[in-house]
C-alpha cells in the first residue's frame, strides 16, 4: 500500500489559527479552527485519509506543572480523485515559449507532477505552417527534470560573431538555457525554428504519443489575433514571451478543437 503525504498528493494543508503559532495547525487553550486541504490532485483513485493529533495540557500537581500529552487518530475518511479533466497535470507540459526578435526562440517545459521525470524517451517536434506532418523529434536524451521543476530549450545560436539567420542568441537568454539544440536549420524540420504561426509538441514513444501541444496542429490561424488598434490579424506569438495561464491544469494529449491565444 503506498502512503502520501498531502504535499506529494498536489495539496496544502492551512488551519485558520490566527497566527497564534509558527506551525499553522497549532490551536492555543480555549481555540477551535478548522484544517483546509487545498490544491489539485495528481493521482486518481480512492485514498483512505488518517489524521494524527496531539493534544498537550499542564496539569498541576504538588505545586509541579506536569506536561502531559493526548494523542488522538480519526480515521474512517475517503478521498475520491476522478480522472481526465478534474485531476492536474500528470505529465510533462510546455509552460513557456520565447519567440523572440532574430534566434530568440526558446521552449520550458515544466514538470508538475511530485516525483522526477525522465525525460529520456520525450522529444520536441514542430509542425511548420499548419502541416499536420511534424519535423523531425528533437530528444531529450539523458534529461530528468526534478518535481515541479523546469527544462528550458535554447536555440543554439552562440557565435557572438554571427549575422543575419547566424545572429546569436541573447546573452539573458543563454543564462536561461539548460540545453542549447538545433544549430542548423536543416530545411526547417528542427523545433526551433518556429516563427510564430507553428504548433510546438512534446511527443514520446517515437513521436507516436502526443504529452502536450502548443496551438492546433494543421491550423495556423490558431495562434491568429485581432489587433483592436488596428484591425489587422497579426500573429499574436510572434516577436513575444507567452506564459501558460496558472488555469491549464493537464496538457493536450490530444489536438485541441481550438487554441485561445488570448
């Protein structure tokens, strides 16, 4: 039988004290409050819950203050976890993509689930312009990205002499870099090279099995935005940093019907 603790689980435990002590569940003489489990779970299934609690009280005896201590188990709770939309992410996702000015370009993949991933067997692939043929896998050989941790893909551009499609990444974005991949453009089958309108994938089993995608594979006008000011569509992730929303809670292991840019 495997035990959890609530931080393994995906939740936080908070008690509404009032800061009468550092330990948050810790409830002075005289108090009562109660214990909040928070958070999103990322295992499903039904979990039998046990609650261990002491009770510590000064009894005076002969003119002594004797501590003494009552401890207490409740027992007898379930916790039921369902699964697809209400569990959290159990897998790896793309958290951020950098499409930035020049060889700008780079990818964090973020792992949210409690234990580490090796992400030997994972790869990043590109569908260019819409195609929905990707390029070629780009593998994280021999990555194991630590729970609730980041992976950040660079585009290998570093010559600081380079110019023109050889201009070199930023120096504030090589500080970022825990690998730099994809040095040649190779005809545009490298997942670097995406200019804004491609879906960006973490794949694994050989590109067979999607983790998580980033647009709608075989429609480029999914990352497609109007520009109020203007009125002219523009690609929205071009030339900028795009941020998952803290709402995306489990990757798209399947194309999405859409893609909200916004």
């Amino acid at each position: 039988m495997n035990s959890y603790t609530p931080e393994e689980f995906g939740l936080n435990l908070s008690c509404n004290n009032g800061g009468t002590s550092t330990n948050p569940c810790t409830f002075l003489g005289g108090q009562s409050g109660c214990g909040l489990l928070s958070g999103t779970p990322l295992i499903a299934g039904d979990f039998s819950i046990t609650i261990d609690a002491n009770v510590y009280v000064t009894a005076s005896l002969g003119g002594f203050d004797i501590p003494l201590e009552f401890p207490f188990n409740y027992e007898g709770y379930t916790l039921s976890v369902g699964t697809g939309g209400e569990l959290g992410c159990t897998d790896l996702i793309i958290s951020e993509v950098v499409e930035g000015f020049s060889n700008n370009h780079a990818i964090e993949i973020y792992n949210p689930t409690a234990t580490a991933i090796d992400a030997s067997e994972y790869g990043l692939v590109r569908f260019q312009n819409g195609s929905t043929t990707p390029g070629n896998i780009t593998y994280l050989t021999g990555v194991s990205i630590a729970p609730y941790d980041v992976y950040v893909v660079v585009l290998d551009k570093r010559d600081p002499d380079g110019t023109s499609f050889e201009a070199p990444v930023w120096d504030e974005l090589q500080l970022q870099a825990d690998v730099f991949v994809n040095p040649s453009y190779n005809d545009g089958q490298e997942v670097m090279y995406f200019n804004g309108n491609d879906a960006i994938a973490i794949v694994k089993d050989s590109g067979q099995t999607l983790v998580d995608v980033f647009g709608k594979i075989g429609d480029m006008n999914a990352l497609l935005k109007i520009e109020a000011a203007e009125g002219e569509q523009a690609y929205i992730s071009q030339d900028h940093t795009l941020v998952r929303k803290a709402s995306f809670t489990q990757g798209y292991t399947a194309n999405p019907e859409s893609f909200d840019i916004s």
